[in-house]
C-alpha cells in the first residue's frame, strides 16, 4: 500500500437558500399578509479522524469537496430544506492546515473527533420575517450568504508511543517484527522501509504500546536528504525513542559517530526531540564479533549516563529486558508530571 502523509484539498461549503417573497392569497381575504419562507442551510465541509484509516492516499485521487446548497423558501412560510454536510474522513492524527497561510485549523489525535472545515452559509430571510406594525406589506427578503471556500494542506503524524530511529539497516524492521504482529518488508539494502509501520507489543499482565518503525535516516535528513523531512514529522508525537546502532562487525558506520549524527538530525529538526525521553539499543549481538565497537559504545553510553541496551532480534537476545523496560517508560509518560512522586 502506497503511504501518503500530505496532501492539499479544496473544500467549499454549500450556499445558504435565498428567502421568499410572497403573501397569502385567500378568497374574501383581500390583502393576505406576508408569508415567504426562510432558506434553508448550506451543508458543512466536515473532517472526521477514524482508525480504520492509515493514510491520506484516497485525498490525494479526489482533492476537491463541495456540499450542496441550502433549498429556498416558498409561500405558506415553508422553509427551504438545510443541505447535508459533506464528511471526509482521514486517519486519526492529521493535522489541518490553511493553505494560504500555513495557521493550524485542527489537528485531530483522537478516534471520531471532528472539525468543521468549511461552513455552509447561512439560509437568507424571507417577507414574513420582515413584517411590521407599519409595514405590513413587505417586499424585502434575502439571499442566502455564500458558503465558505479554501485550500487546505493535510499533514499526516503517526500515533505511536515509542519510535525506532535508526540508520537503514539498522534493524528496526527485524526489531518491530520480533516484538510485534507488525511484518514490515525486510531486505539487506538501504531503504527497505519506504513506509512507516506500527506495531502493538505486549508486556506484563495486560499491557500494550504502540511503536512506529521510522524508515531509516542519513546525516542531512533534517535539510531533506534520503527520506528526510518525508519521515521525521513522524517521531514528533512519541513518547520516547529507542536510537537503534548497528554493532555488527560488519557495518561499515561507527556506533558512536552514527549515535552523534542521529541525534543531531533530531535536534535540527525540532529542538523539542533534543529533550525527548531516549534509550539507545545496540543491534545485531549474535554478529557483534570481538565486541570492539559493542565495547565502545557502551563505555560512551556509560559515562553519559544514558540508558543502554544491547539486542539480536535474530536469537531474541535482550528482547524480554527491553520490552520491559520501555512498556515501564511509556507508562510512567503516561501519568500526569503533577501526580508523580
């Protein structure tokens, strides 16, 4: 399935329904008073988010919304009929935008929540309405006021509570499968992971996080380089980040300068990632060699008091310990700062 995270829309709501003019026409009632209807309602343009979603990729086939306009009034003080609103429904976490100006509209994080994006006009008043002591005769009414219209752009963040963040090849796709029933495309290139994907993990008793798999970064990523800006919108609603380092005697990066480089992309990026709660997991133990760059990475982890862990997702190595560990995390982010002790 082909992911898509934006998109630009054009949305216009329908114009309200003109009121009428006219008066009642009764036999021996020789001056029948006004009775002209109001005019209905334009329909709404309205975004609905729902889970059965997971891209904006139908948006990007149909861009254009337009609901229909408002029925007009007609004697006997009918009123015209109130159109319906038209519904769009996205994936849950996509933020609405102006298109002009790039203001945030709405940015829906939860299951059916709802924005009205554009809205219908008001119905206009017909002669009745207008009908006084000293004019009983009135041949005022009012056309309906015109529905709102705008480009907007729509930007699709994941839900997730943990993010894998890595360099390709890295192991995240071996990792979200080994602890997940999440079965990303794995192959030995860069760049498998072309879509971010997400994973339910289970811990103890009856608990669960959601952990996105971030298709893997390069140094420049935050200026668009590799997959870059495409992806990194994505880590901006977790909770906490797993760094995964290659410590394979085979890799051609060194762990402690991809470790820097990553956490450089995350800071230019959004500032706000540079303070993010993290633990860094070492990848691949089952081919880590003679532990050299295992070593290294620890010691440099050790001496900045940073958490560590070292995994094979292959042979399951570590798999029990950092599942705990970050089920433990993602609660504790959970509770209020205020509650805490």
């Amino acid at each position: 399935m082909l992911f898509v995270d934006q998109v630009r829309v054009f949305v216009k709501a329908g114009c309200g329904g003109k009121g009428a003019c006219s008066f009642r026409r009764e036999k021996y009632v020789p001056y029948g008073g006004p009775d002209g209807g109001d005019g209905g309602d334009g329909g709404n343009v309205v975004m609905v988010a729902s889970q059965r979603l997971a891209t904006l990729l139908d948006l990007r086939y149909q861009q254009q919304y337009q609901s229909k306009p408002g029925g007009p009034g007609s004697g006997s003080n009918k009123h015209g009929r109130s159109a319906d609103d038209v519904v769009i429904q996205v994936p849950v976490g996509t933020m609405i935008m102006d298109g002009e100006t790039g203001e945030i509209i709405a940015d829906l994080t939860a299951e059916g929540q709802s924005h009205v994006v554009a809205q219908g006009g008001h119905g206009g008043r017909g002669n009745a309405r207008f009908s006084t002591s000293t004019n009983r005769v009135p041949i005022h009414f009012e056309p309906g006021t015109p529905g709102e219209e705008r480009w907007l752009r729509l930007e699709l963040k994941l839900m997730a509570d943990v993010g894998l963040v890595g360099f390709p090849n890295a192991g995240k796709s071996t990792l979200i499968t080994a602890i997940s029933s999440a079965h990303p495309k794995i192959a030995d290139y860069p760049f498998t992971t072309l879509t971010p994907n997400l994973g339910v993990v289970s811990w103890g008793n009856e608990h669960s996080f959601v952990v996105a798999d971030i298709p893997g970064l390069i140094e420049g990523a935050h200026e668009g380089k590799g997959l870059g800006l495409q992806f990194l919108r994505h880590v901006e609603r977790t909770s906490f980040l797993l760094i995964l380092i290659d410590i394979s005697e085979w890799t051609t990066e060194y762990p402690i300068a991809s470790y820097e480089v990553l956490k450089k992309e995350l800071a230019s990026y959004d500032a706000a990632l540079k303070s993010k709660p993290f633990a860094v997991v070492g990848t691949k133990l089952d081919i880590a060699g003679n532990g050299e760059r295992l070593d290294a990475l620890r010691s440099y982890c050790k001496r900045r008091r940073i958490k560590f862990f070292t995994i094979s997702a292959a042979t399951r190595d570590g798999l029990d310990a950092l599942t705990l560990f970050v089920g433990q995390q993602v609660e504790s982010l959970k509770i209020p700062c205020e509650t805490r002790s």
